[in-house]
C-alpha cells in the first residue's frame, strides 16, 4: 500500500504568493526535490513562468511549462494538467482540487485567508485529505516573516 501523501496547508495573511512560493521552492530543491506547480487559472501560469525568471536579482527558479519540449527533466513545472511529467516529489496547488496524490511525498496547498472563497475551499479539501488518511499540518504567516505550525 502506498504511503499517504502529507499535505501541507499554507495561509497567507501578510505576504503573497509571489513574496512565498519561491522560497518554498527554493527549499523543496534544496531538498533534491523535483517540483510541479499546479493552478486552473492559466493567467497566473503565465505571471508565475515570467515571475520565477526575474523575482530576484541575483537569482532564478528553472523551470519551465506542460507542454514544452523537455518537461520531463524541469526541476520545477508549472501547468493545470493532473499529471505529473517530471516525477516531482511535491505539488504545489494553488487553487483547485489536488485530485490523486500517488506518486507525490508532499501536497503544498496555498491559499489567501483573505479570500472567502479560497477560504473555504481549503477547509473542505482539509477534511477531505483528513478522511482519505493524509497527514495533514497547517501553517500560518508569524507576527514576523516565517512560518508557525499550528496545532
């Protein structure tokens, strides 16, 4: 039997996710982590692709979209397919259902608190997880930049 999927739930209150999904990013390649960035607004596919060339500086994520030449061997992908070409070991849902999470260790889900909708529809996908025996954790923007877990 397959070991269940963690699904980890981010709630921004003070940043976006363009100030956040980098860095989680970062971190998931640090990892020697492959990511899949899934969404089912194709607008912000695009805005992502453009913003992880150029958010910093100094640096960028490699990455590149479904449908591309080579997308199996991007570290990180970004499409709205419910596939998973480049065998990413966490998926990071922004928006939407997660739909089979086999093959996946981690399920990043990133929603704005101070959207209703978006709201509620990462408390529902919260019991559903729950239910279907994923470990489940929850984490909140601090008073200061960084991450609690909630209890």
């Amino acid at each position: 039997m397959p070991t269940p999927c963690e699904v980890w739930f981010y709630h921004l209150e003070r940043a976006s996710l363009e100030q956040v999904l980098p860095e989680l990013l970062e971190k998931t390649l640090s990892r020697g982590w492959r990511a899949r960035i899934r969404t089912a607004e194709p607008e912000r596919i695009d805005a992502l692709d453009s913003w992880l060339w150029t958010y910093r500086d100094d640096s960028f994520l490699p990455h590149g979209l479904t449908g591309e030449p080579f997308a199996e061997r991007q570290p990180i992908l970004l499409g709205d397919g419910s596939d998973n070409p480049n065998g990413a070991q966490a998926l990071f849902l922004l928006g939407g259902d997660p739909g089979d999470l086999a093959g996946y260790d981690r399920c990043v889900v990133i929603f704005d608190g101070r959207d209703e909708p978006a709201l509620q529809g990462a408390r529902a996908l919260w019991s559903r997880c729950r239910k279907a025996g994923h470990a489940v954790t929850y984490w909140r923007q601090g008073e200061r930049r960084g991450w609690e877990k909630q209890s």
